[in-house]
C-alpha cells in the first residue's frame, strides 16, 4: 500500500446532533484516547461507513440504566446522505441508525 492511499479524498463535513447511547460514546473515547490514532468523530464515521444494513435489522434493547445523550457529531456528507437514505428505506431514525453503527463497529474491532 502507497502512503496517500491511507488517507480519504478530500470531503466537506457535516455538524449534526444525534442521541448516542453512554456506553458506546464511552467505548469509542476509550479507543480514541488509548487504542488508535483517530477521533472520536473519526471513529463514527468509519462506522457508519462500515454499516451495510440487510433485509433483516438488528434493533438492540437498550438497557435500563443506560442514558441517550445528545451529541454533535460531525461526519463527512456522503456518510450523512447514506444514513438520510437508510432512514427513508427503513424508517429507522438517524440517532438509531448511528448508534446501530457504532456499536456494530465496537464489536466488530473488539472481536478482532
């Protein structure tokens, strides 16, 4: 692999708020802050990039102590529009579809 195909094309980025659940904002810090070289806000995108939803979704129970909290993220605008298209095609909300996303992309990595 070259060293500039390690980097993404040049992209604008978009500041929306959605309700990450605590505990999946808690591991992506985790990661971000001890574990590899990328934002948090980096990390989601990623995520959502990696999210192929099928015919049959995978809604998680959220547990009972477990706090949505509203958070600005910030994510590259082809990765806003394939979670707006989500969101028509599943009627799925996009604070849903992020947090589906992200906690496929902890276990995923946390599999590894």
């Amino acid at each position: 692999m070259e060293w500039y195909e390690r980097f993404l094309v040049k992209e604008n980025w978009v500041k929306k708020s959605a309700e990450i659940e605590g505990n999946l904002y808690d591991r992506l810090k985790e990661i971000s802050e001890k574990e590899i070289e990328a934002s948090v806000n980096k990390i989601i995108d990623a995520c959502i990039n990696d999210l192929q939803l099928q015919e049959k979704i995978i809604i998680y129970k959220k547990e009972d102590n477990e706090i949505n909290v509203a958070r600005s993220v910030i994510i590259r605008e082809s990765m806003y529009k394939k979670l707006e298209d989500m969101r028509e095609k599943y009627g799925i909300s996009i604070s849903k579809l992020i947090n589906i996303a992200i906690r496929a992309g902890i276990e995923k990595y946390d599999k590894k």
